[in-house]
C-alpha cells in the first residue's frame, strides 16, 4: 500500500514530478478527460517534496494514528516511542499531549533520543572494529529507500547500526523486556516503511505523525488529562532531528579531526549520490561517513509535521536549548561540557557496556527490480521525439522543464518507460494549437468562401423557388379551373342524362304504341286470311257452278278464277304481314330491353356524375387550401433563405 496518495484535487500540473527525485515515482495518467499525476507505491520513497510542491492540496498521506486509537481503544496494550522533534515542535504542549495518550491507557514512553544515544555509540564502534569508513548513515528512512530501489550498488555502503527509533524499540524489547506492541510518535511518513520492513522484525506497530496526531487529539479532546513526562534521560541524541545532529554527536566525542560529511536535502541529497555513487561504492572518499538526510531542514521540519510549510523559526530556537541542556557539566556524564572528548566516548561506551551491538544490527534489501528504469535505444528516443513534433535538434533540446523533468531526453525516457505520455509535453500542445490555430484559419477562409457561394446558390434557390411556386401557383390555378369546369360540366351531363332518360322513356311509350298497333295488324291480318279462305271457297264453289253451267258459265268461271288468285294472294300477303309483325314485334321486345338497360346506364351515369361532381367540388376546396400552403411554404423557405 501506498504511503502517498494523489486525490480528486489534481490538475496535472507536474510540480510533483519536478521536485520528485525518483523518476517513475510520479506517473502521468488520463483520468477521463482530465490528466493527473499518480504514485507508484513501489517506486515512492515517501519523501515528502511532492506534498511541499503541490499547491493544490491534491496530495496526502497515510499512517497509522486511526488504527492505533482504534487498538488503544480496545484494551490493547502499548507503548509509546517519542521522536525527539515531538519536544522541539510542541514545547508547551508535549507533556500534555503525553497525558491525554495516558489517560486513553498508553503503558510507557520513551524518548527516542536514548535511542539515538544508541546509534551513536554503535555507529562509533561499528566503524572503528570493521574499518568501516565512507558509509552511508541510515536514520533517514527516505534516503535507505531510494537507494535499495536506485542504487542498490550502495547498499554494501548503508551502515548496518539501526536507526535511533529502532535502537530504542530493541533495547526497550530485549533489554526492558517490554512486550508491549511499540508507536512511533514521527515527523516523517517514510517511517512507515521502515516499521514495516521485515528486516526490522515487527518491533514497531504503528507510525503516528505529529501532525495527524495532534490533529485526532484537538477533535477528541480527553478530558481529566494531566501532564506526563517521558521516562528515560537522555544525552546529545536529543539533537539528532536538526540538519547534521548525527555529526555534532560524532564531533562531540571524537572530535572534529573525524570528519563526516553532512548532506540534506529532498534534492540535493540525491544528487550527491549520483554524482558521487562510484567514489562513495570504491571508497575514495576521506569521510568517516555520511550524515545523509532527505529534509533540507532536518526531522524538525519533516514532512509529517504542523510547522514544515511555515518553517516556524521557534522549532529550531527550541532545539537549540535541548542541545545546551544536554551538554550538561558532569564529568560522569559522555555529554558533559568540562570533560574531553576522550573522557566522553569512555563514558559512552561504559553506559552502553552491557548492550550488544549485534542486537543493534539490521540488513537491507535490493528493491531495485520493481524500479528498474528501461533504458530507450537512440533510435527508440528519436522515434519519440518524432511524436512529439521534436523533428529539430532545436526542438530536442528546449529543456523547459514544464513536463516535469530536467530535459526533453529525460521526458522521452520517461515516456519509453511509461511513466508520461507527449500529450503532457506543453510544447508539442504549443506546437498542436498553432496547428489548429492555421487550420481553423483555413478553415474560416473556406467557410467564408462556401458562404460567399451559398448566398449565390441560396439568391438562385430564391429565384427557383419563387419560379417554381409561381408555376405551381398557376398550375394549382389551371386545376382549379379545371376542376370547376369539369363540375360544371358534370352537372351538364348529370342534365343531358336526365334528358336522355326522358327520351328512353318516350322512346318506351312509343314502342308500345307500335306494339298495340302491331297487335291490331294482326288481328286485322287474321280477318283478312279468314276472309281469303272464304272467298277462296266461294270462288272454287262459283268454278264448279260455272262448270256445270256450261258455255254459259264460262264468262262466271273467269270470274270466279280472278276471285280466287284474288283471296290466294291476299292470304299470302296477310302470311307475309304476320310474319313480319311477329319480327317487328321481336324486334321491338328487344328495343324495350335495351331501353331498359339503358335506363340502368342512365341512372349510373347520373349517379357518377353526382359523385363526380362532390370531388371536383372538394378538389376545388382542397386547391384553395394547398394555394395557402404553397403560399406559407414560399414565405417560410425564403425567411430561411434570408436569416442563414
């Protein structure tokens, strides 16, 4: 788990990565749309530059003062460890603060600085019985994590004693025989890590920073609290949070004839180890050691304190008289003013002659493999810089660390190992928007012209439009007319039709005036025959008289010869004439039939011409409305036509 966090606050500014000395530890990502700065939890050294840089308050940190009150709450038993900046920081309020956590049921505390004392005499006997010259102190936390993930080279080079807060945990577990579960009252968030490091075998439990800890007692106020002090004295160890108290300590009985190397700082601290690696690693250094710090101003200031933003001058006042008590005058004592600096290692190493050192000793660990940075090929940083539009060597080297990094080379190794991305390149953004920039330029000549053209297209539209709806206008006027005609012209017809009906019946009623007079021909044709048929019997009964009649009826018989052809041919005609009569009377039976459909036809007619005539009415109606609405949609598509 991460000791440091980046939260919703995040602008991507890169600050956090310009003061970061651990290249990976700060990685850029899109979040949504948005670009932020995260941290890699492997890669962190938790050492606190990024929380000083950001302005944004968009970074914070965690350690353990919930789970500690939460146990403490719970009946679990605990001691207390006490850096010794808690006294510099809260003068007036650390025996107070003290209380409140004993009243809550904290057993013991114990300052740190007796721990301290410890490392002192350990890094003292540790050198001179190993010859150990030219190493590399380690109660910075920050510093021992950057090297065992950077430069593991410099491991060997770490010395081996314990910090002073784990000094006083070992000496507290094997020599107190306290089994209690050990806090670390801290001004620094790395020491987290070291807790729980498995080097250092779970000694310490919990990590409190000064400032979440002080932080939970204003908001949980204990009430009935009285002042408490710690338990154990102590010596010059009390001065260890200031820039280069290890090595006052070491001067202070050694003399300043050993000389040690102070160096401090979030970034100088790290570049003295690069610049200084292969030196440091051969031992070619004249340095008893280096007192190496990751805070410029010491544990005073680190970055789990209330005063590290303001540097509150009274911090390091306060230290200042620490120190002056401590340099008390007994001769008996290995911080006494009066005595030489022989005199105090002696009584150094007698207050310690029960300890063994080797109780004090710890190992590190080669965490480098989960930080490795992959080195890019030239041809690999060419190819980058070719994604970021860096295409000159102009361009290549414009180094203004707005990315983050100290050269545009750095930013395209960063983005090789995927830590960036060129999009956070403010040049390439530059050198993106002038190209956006000419292209919108382009782009508004190219609008202004296709306007340019689409009023002309748009006058012409205007011109065909009103041509067109003059033309439907006139059309819809020619169907009108029409329309109107044709309903005129229908309900003529509906007119004529009804004449023709008229004559159709007319026509009926004269047929069967044919019919009756037909029927009376026949009747008359039927006395006709009858009578032939009796004058033709009376005419062969006047031949046969006539015959009888002799020479005298002759004259008769011819007579009565001429009477008989007479009645034979008027049969014959009155046959014919029947006959006749019946065609005409068929005929005529056929003309009524066909009267009678053509009654039908007319009734249809007249029937479609009515309906006819109700839709040429209503497509008259539907004209005048579709006039109107061409009329609308002309004014509307020419208002168009004027606003774009």
């Amino acid at each position: 788990m991460g000791l440091v966090k980046t939260n919703d606050n995040c602008i991507g500014c890169n600050r956090c990565i310009k003061v970061c000395s651990s290249m990976g530890a700060n990685v850029a990502v899109q979040k949504g749309k948005d670009n932020i700065i995260d941290v890699d939890p492997k890669r962190c050294i938790a050492c606190g530059a990024c929380l000083d840089a950001c302005e944004h308050q968009a970074r914070e940190y965690v350690d353990d003062v919930e789970r500690f009150f939460d146990d403490l709450s719970k009946g679990v038993k605990i001691s207390v460890l006490i850096a010794p900046a808690f006294l510099a920081n809260y003068p007036k309020e650390y025996e107070m603060y003290l209380g409140m956590l004993k009243k809550l049921g904290v057993n013991r505390f114990i300052s740190v600085s007796f721990g301290a004392d410890i490392t002192t005499w350990g890094y003292i006997k540790y050198i001179t019985e190993n010859k150990f010259y030219g190493g590399i102190s380690q109660p910075c936390p920050a510093v021992v994590g950057y090297i065992e993930r950077y430069m593991p080279e410099l491991i060997d080079k770490l010395m081996p004693v314990q910090s002073p807060m784990m000094c006083s945990a070992i000496y507290l577990n094997k020599y107190m025989k306290v089994s209690d579960k050990l806090a670390f009252i801290s001004p620094c968030i790395a020491k987290k890590n070291e807790i729980d490091d498995p080097n250092n075998r779970g000694y310490v439990s919990y990590n409190l920073t000064f400032s979440h800890l002080v932080k939970y007692l204003k908001e949980h106020p204990v009430s009935g609290a009285t002042p408490y002090k710690d338990e154990i004295e102590y010596g010059l160890g009390s001065i260890y949070p200031m820039p280069g108290g290890l090595k006052e300590n070491v001067y202070w009985l050694l003399g300043e004839d050993a000389l040690v190397r102070q160096m401090e700082g979030e970034h100088h601290m790290y570049e003295y180890l690069k610049r200084n690696k292969d030196k440091i690693k051969s031992n070619k250094t004249s340095y008893l050691f280096i007192d190496a710090l990751n805070c410029t101003n010491g544990c005073l200031y680190g970055p789990g304190t209330e005063v590290r933003r303001n540097m509150d001058e009274e911090v390091f006042m306060a230290i200042q008289k620490i120190k002056a008590e401590s340099k008390n005058e007994s001769g008996r004592s290995a911080w006494g003013r009066n005595i030489s600096k022989e005199k105090r290692l002696a009584c150094l190493n007698k207050q310690f002659e029960n300890l063994d050192l080797n109780d004090f000793l710890r190992k590190y660990t080669d965490r480098s493999r989960d930080c490795a940075i992959k080195m890019p090929s030239e041809s690999q940083i060419e190819a980058i810089f070719m994604k970021m539009n860096k295409d000159t060597y102009e361009k290549q080297h414009i180094d203004c660390g707005c990315c983050g990094y100290d050269s545009c080379r750095e930013m395209a190794v960063a983005i090789h190992n995927g830590f960036n991305h060129h999009h956070n390149c403010v040049h390439y953004i530059k050198d993106r928007a002038y190209e956006e920039k000419d292209r919108a330029v382009l782009l508004k000549e190219e609008v202004e012209k296709t306007q340019e053209e689409m009023r002309i297209k748009k006058d012409r539209l205007a011109d065909e439009i009103g041509e067109n709806f003059k033309i439907l206008k006139e059309s819809l006027k020619q169907i009108e007319t029409a329309s109107t005609h044709n309903a005129e012209s229908t309900n003529g017809i509906s007119g004529e039709m009804s004449n023709v009906d008229n004559i159709a019946s007319e026509f009926n009623r004269v047929l069967a005036i044919i019919e009756g007079y037909l029927e009376k021909l026949e009747k008359n044709n039927t006395d006709v025959i009858a009578v032939s048929s009796q004058t033709n019997l009376l005419a062969l009964n006047a031949s046969i008289e006539a015959a009888r009649a002799g020479e005298a009826g002759r004259g008769f018989a011819v007579v009565a010869e001429e009477i008989k052809k007479l009645a034979e041919s008027s049969k014959l005609t009155a046959d014919d004439s029947n006959k006749n009569n019946s065609d005409i009377r068929t005929t005529i039976g056929q003309l009524i039939s066909e009267s009678a459909k053509l009654a039908d036809i007319v009734a249809s007619v007249n029937a479609k011409a009515d309906n006819l005539m109700g839709v040429a009415e209503e497509t008259v109606s539907s004209i005048e409305v579709m006039n109107d609405v061409a009329e609308s949609v002309e004014s509307s598509l020419k208002q168009i036509l004027r606003d774009e």
